[in-house]
C-alpha cells in the first residue's frame, strides 16, 4: 500500500515503530459485495451473538485487519476475555495471559498485536525482546496489576527478609522485577510447593493466595488486590441461581473469594475452566468470570446452555476493532520494558516455565 498522504503522512517519531515500518492507508470500510463473501465464514462462527443487521458495521473492520496483518507480517494474540469479533475472526492466537505470551515466541511474525490489558503486552515483550509489541490502547489496564507497585515489593521483602516472593503474572514488569518466580492461577499451588521456605509470600491477588493457602501446608502471606471483575461474585448470588435450578453447574476462577469457590462444582484457571466445559459438556453452566469468555466457548460449544451474570471488564472492553485496526497502520501504541528491570523479569518468568511439574 502507499504511504498515507496529507496529516495522516506526518512524519513518525525517530525509533519508533511507525518510522521502522512505515504508515499505511486507511482502508476502504465500505461493506460491499466482496467484503459480505470473504467474510461470510468468519460470520458463521459468530452470529449467534451479532444480529445479521450489525455484521455490516463489524465484517469491513475485520476484512481489512485480516489483510494488513498479512501485509505487515504481524500476529494478533486475543485473551479468552476479548469480544467474539475479536476473539473469533482476527485473532490468530487465543488464550490466557501466559498462553499468549509463550505461543507468540514460536511464531515468525516481527510485530505482536496484544488484544488485552498492558501487562499482558509487556509479559509478551519480556518473552519476545526482539520483537515489536503494540497494543491497541494503552489505557487498558488491571484493577489487580494497578494494586501493586515495584516499591511495595521491595518494601515486603523488608518487613519479610528471606522469605521468597511469589508473583502472579497480572502483575507489571516493574513488579516481576523484584519476584523469586512467577505464578498462573493454574500453577500457583505447584509454584509455591516447589520452594524450600515454610512461608511465602503470593502476591498480589489475596483471593489467589487465599484459595492457594487451602491447597499447601505452607504459610501464605498475602497482599490486598483484587480483580475488579472476580471480586464482585458472592456466594449468596451463586446459591441463588443454584436454587432456581439446581441443574446449574457452577464453574468459578481462582481469583472469586474462597467461599464463591465453596459452592461452585469446579474450579480453575481460564483454560481449566475451558477444557471443564467442553470435556464434561454440562447442560447449564454458569462461569463464574469475565462474560465475554462464556460467548467465545459458547460459539465452539453449541449444545451447552450458557448462563451469564456478566460482569465485564471495562479494560479489556478498551480494546475494539476500529482501534486494532489503527495499530496496524500506525504501528500504535508500542509497548517497552525498561532494560534495567527487563532482565529480572524475564527470569521470574521464565522460572515459572521451566518449572516441573
């Protein structure tokens, strides 16, 4: 494509990612013959949940990302959290955090474009130094990652000398910086066993820890976080749907307070969540989680019956098509990780991975 002319042709900042590749045409988002048949299978996976009427607005955004990711040599990772447009028909690699992180270190792709909250898109930076990370909108950030800084960190391991820090990956760099190894909710109680000392700290998400604590003979130290999504699920609103109809079945995320795991049937990470449905294929199901994750299941699950309390993300909702499509031509907004922390991160990271289990 040509290079845009007029305001759009401004010259890009030196170094940055629009000047080392370029900026590209806006597209034509005309919804026309052509565009209606080469996105009409992409439509088929969703149309449960976008009325024919409002395909029109989606299918030319869609098109045309799918199309300049190819021109650009870029690879879309999507969280489980992401709408179904999103999720369904531009991503090209799907899943939790840490799942997207490490899949993305066996594609070829130069250029990463991550459909989630920042510390995700820096979790993919640490993983791949050498690549280019762009996230939609940088303003998407995490309730939980956002309750800690680095210099809390370094604060704990003051009051706590010794004793080994445990960090969940929905944490910035800048945290992970200052962590022994990471953690998924998948892994943590693997994690936390895997360490010499009687007692460590899990931070920052106290709900983790807590579900955590129940699982180790360890001393879990915790720290306040939350995510603002988990959080707001009691248990007394999950009995409530159960006794409406007790065929429900209840599957909850590690991060929802213990007594919400007390009365669910399972509970799990966001791909255990995900193989429970679609391995035990439940009637009724209620995910106790973000609800865009119940309508990307539900789209490859057809004969499950999903219920949905939705709460929402409203960072992951930051990120939109029309805004992925501008990271795609304007190579916007690039994410960095500061070399002096970068290196300390990557290994807490890379500690989880290598982590036998």
């Amino acid at each position: 494509m040509q290079q845009v002319q007029g305001a759009t042709a401004a010259k890009a900042p030196a170094g940055s990612a629009a000047e080392r590749y370029g900026i590209l045409e806006r597209p034509d988002l005309s919804f026309t013959p052509a565009v209606a048949k080469e996105t009409e299978h992409l439509y088929e996976r969703v149309k449960s949940f976008i009325p024919a009427i409002e395909w029109p607005v989606f299918a030319p955004y869609v098109h045309a990302i799918n199309r300049l990711k190819k021109e650009r040599g870029a690879v879309i990772l999507a969280h489980n959290y992401q709408t179904p447009e999103i999720f369904h028909c531009v991503a090209d690699i799907k899943g939790d955090s840490l799942q997207l992180a490490r899949d993305a270190t066996r594609v070829d792709a130069g250029i990463i474009i991550q459909c989630g909250v920042h510390f995700m898109a820096e979790t993919s930076k640490l993983l791949n130094p050498e690549k280019t990370v762009l996230i939609p909108d940088g303003r998407a950030g995490c309730s939980l990652s956002e309750s800690i800084t680095g210099d809390d960190v370094r604060a704990l391991k003051a009051r706590y000398p010794g004793v080994p820090v445990v960090t969940y990956v929905n944490t910035s760099a800048d945290v992970k910086a200052e962590t022994d190894i990471c953690c998924t909710s998948s892994n943590a109680v693997a994690v936390v066993d895997s360490l010499e000392s009687d007692t460590v700290l899990c931070i920052p998400d106290e709900y983790l820890a807590m579900n955590v604590a129940k699982k180790t003979k360890k001393k879990i130290l915790t720290w306040q976080g939350h995510c603002e999504v988990h959080e707001r699920f009691t248990a007394e609103e999950l009995l409530e749907y159960k006794a409406a109809d007790p065929s429900i079945e209840i599957v909850a995320h590690p991060e929802c307070h213990p007594s919400v795991l007390a009365v669910s049937d399972y509970a799990g990470s966001t791909s255990g969540m995900i193989d429970y449905v679609k391995t035990k294929r439940p009637g009724r199901v209620l995910l106790v989680t973000e609800c865009s994750m119940a309508s990307n299941i539900q789209a490859e699950v057809k004969d499950v019956d999903f219920v949905k309390p939705c709460n929402l993300c409203p960072h992951m909702k930051r990120i939109t098509l029309p805004k992925i499509l501008d990271s795609l031509l304007f190579m916007t907004e690039e994410v960095t990780v500061d070399p002096a922390i970068a290196g300390r991160a990557r290994l807490a990271v890379e500690r989880m991975i290598n982590l036998k289990q």
